[in-house]
C-alpha cells in the first residue's frame, strides 16, 4: 500500500500536464492576438483579418498563422502577419509591395503557404480575443 501511495504525485502531474495539453488552439490564438493587439500603436485600430492552423508536419506539429491590421504613424492602415510556431515561438512581419513576389516574405510564406493550411478558425478567435484585451478600445 505504501509503495503504492509514493507514485500518486507523479499520476497526478501527468494528468495535469495532459489537461493542458487539450487546451484548444483557439484559446491559445485567442489570446496571441490580443498581445498584438496591445502592441499596436493604435490599438482599436486593430483589425483581425484571418487565423489559420497549419496541417501538422511529419514531427506532428502545427503552426497558428495571423494576418491583420491596424493604423501606422502616418495615419494608413498597415497590414502585418504573424507565425506562432509548436514551441510558442511568434514572428511578425510587415507586409509591403514587394510581398506580391513570390518567396520574398519567405519567413511567414513557407508554413502558411495555402496548401499547408490545415483549417480557419477566425471566427471563433475574433469572437474570444476582445476579452481578452487589456488596452482600452
């Protein structure tokens, strides 16, 4: 009974640890988004465009790609993209003209290209992100 006893701590961190595991990529999107959000210059400019899940590669990993928009010094809208890859790791980029060629924006392109998008789950992270957001609107 006793040796039985000294491994219930360790079932109960793995169970934990599996519970967030399952935490779904929409929560976790939802709140990347309302950190860009917060970075913004002007913040209620802020406009999400799209938020897509990459199909898992042969490690079983998916990456979370983000396009939006939000006002820039000058007072236009600039568009931007971002990737958060498996280990949480996001990088943004600034979409300019030349992003029309093909490869240039190679960083954000090469898992986000169409045919790797696994799914769209903009809906369901626009509706959870404004919650989520901690600079005023």
């Amino acid at each position: 009974m006793k040796a039985a006893l000294k491994y219930i701590p360790v079932v109960i961190v793995l169970v934990t640890v599996a519970a967030l595991a399952e935490q779904p990529v929409t929560d976790h999107a939802a709140a990347t988004v309302a950190n860009l959000h917060d970075s913004m210059l002007n913040p209620p400019t802020f406009v999400l465009d799209a938020v897509y899940v990459t199909k898992p590669d042969k490690h079983g990993n998916v990456s979370v790609c983000y396009e939006y928009r939000s006002q820039n010094v000058s007072g236009g809208m600039s568009a931007g993209r971002a990737v958060e890859d498996h280990k949480g790791e996001l990088s943004t980029y600034q979409v300019t003209r030349t992003d029309d060629v093909p490869g240039y924006n190679a960083g954000w392109v090469a898992p986000c290209k169409s045919k790797n998008i696994d799914r769209d789950i903009t809906k369901a992270v626009a509706s959870a992100a404004p919650a989520l957001y901690k600079k005023e609107r």
